[in-house]
C-alpha cells in the first residue's frame, strides 16, 4: 500500500460553481475539472506529490482523520439513524 493510500478522496459536483470538485481533505483544499474520471486520477496524482513533498522535507505526514461515512454519521441530520440495516427489497 503507497502512503497516499492512507488518505480518503473523492470527487463531487458543486451546484454552486457548475463543476466537479476533487477533495483529499487531510492533505489538500481540494481541485476541480470537467470530467469526474479524470479529476479523479489528478487528485491521486496530487495527493502522491504532496506525500512526496513531507516525506522529501522529512515532516510527518498528517493523521488521516476523514473516513467513509464519517461525516454523515456524525451530521446533525443523521441521515443513517433510525434506518432498517436489512438488505434492501428488489423491485
């Protein structure tokens, strides 16, 4: 597993400025671009140079703290509470 491994990322459509949005919030703000595949495989390239860039200068690298579902687990929504965790029925 590359040290970049260790980081979630993930890219998501902002209404607000009309484009995808690629994020790797332990490590970077985040990047944008037109085609989500693409952003996607940037964002990778990215988050491996800044990697690259702590260990190179000999800084630890950041714990990572974002994990899948973290956020909406912990939303004052809670989106995912209260909800049956059987399987769903098929149509």
């Amino acid at each position: 597993m590359k040290q970049s491994d260790q980081y979630h990322k993930w890219v998501e459509w902002s209404e607000e400025d009309q484009t995808y949005i690629g994020k790797c919030p332990d490590l970077i703000t985040g990047i944008h671009g037109d085609n989500p595949v693409r952003l996607y495989s940037e964002l990778c390239e990215v988050v491996e140079d800044v990697v690259s860039h702590f260990v190179a200068d000999g800084r630890p690298l950041p714990t990572p703290r974002i994990r899948p579902m973290q956020e909406v687990e912990n939303s004052p929504v809670g989106v995912l509470k209260g909800r049956d965790s059987s399987p769903a029925t098929p149509f």
